[in-house]
C-alpha cells in the first residue's frame, strides 16, 4: 500500500460503534476518529491547506484540526481505511487549483428572449393599471 507523506501527520482514536457487529459491537472498538491539524502540516503546500480548509469546513473545530469519523465497517483496519481514504480524497480534490471561470457574452437569442419576457410582463402589468376615472 502507497504511504502518503501527510500519513505521519494523522491521529487515530478508536471508539465503540453503533450499528451492524452483532456481539462483537459491545466488546470491540471498531469505529475511527481521525483527526489531522491542517494549519501545522508540514506536508501540505498553503495554498492546499487553504482549499483545504475551505472544502472541508464543517468539520474542522475551531483550532484546525480536521475531524473524520469512520464507522461504517464492521472491522477496525476497513474502518481506519476508509477515513485515510476520505482523507485522501479530501487532500486530492483541495490539491487540484479551481478552474478559472471564463466571463462569457449572452447570445443575441437569449438577449432577445429575455427581452420579449419583459414586453410581455410590462403589457401584463399595464393591463391592470387603474382605468382613468372622468375620461
């Protein structure tokens, strides 16, 4: 398995988890909160950790620290898995920069259209003006 360098820089707890494991779920601590302080990373570039931070906002507490929970797994090792996988996956997409919008011109179709729509709105609205009273 390929060991990324932010791996070194990850905190695994282990708790109890509700859901599927029959017996095993009242003895065994499957579930995994990982955790990774984003603002002290050595591993990561600024301009990742800012995308980062922006992406994965709702859960970073208020020190930086991101936070993933995994329990979906009935084992300890899938469920550790897949948080470094979500975590993974979060560092790739905040690795890639935005893609520049480029400012585009209305068609002469649309112009058009969005024209005609307030003719007819305005004809709509002079229909119910108040009739001239003493005329």
């Amino acid at each position: 398995m390929k060991h990324e360098p932010w791996e070194d820089e990850v905190t695994l707890e282990f708790a109890r988890a509700s859901g599927p494991g029959g017996q095993n779920v009242n003895k065994v601590s499957t579930a995994v909160r990982l955790r990774f302080d984003v603002g002290r990373s050595r591993s990561l570039p600024r301009e990742v950790k800012q995308r980062l931070a922006g992406i994965a906002r709702n859960r970073l507490t208020k020190e930086g620290i991101l936070i993933i929970e995994a329990r979906r797994f009935r084992t300890q090792q899938r469920n550790r898995q897949d948080a470094l996988e979500r975590l993974g996956g979060l560092i790739a997409r905040a690795s890639r920069p935005p893609k520049r919008r480029r400012r585009t011109k209305p068609t002469a179709q649309a112009r058009e259209r969005r024209l005609e729509a307030k003719r007819r709105r305005s004809a709509t609205k002079r229909t119910r003006a108040n009739p001239q009273i003493g005329t």
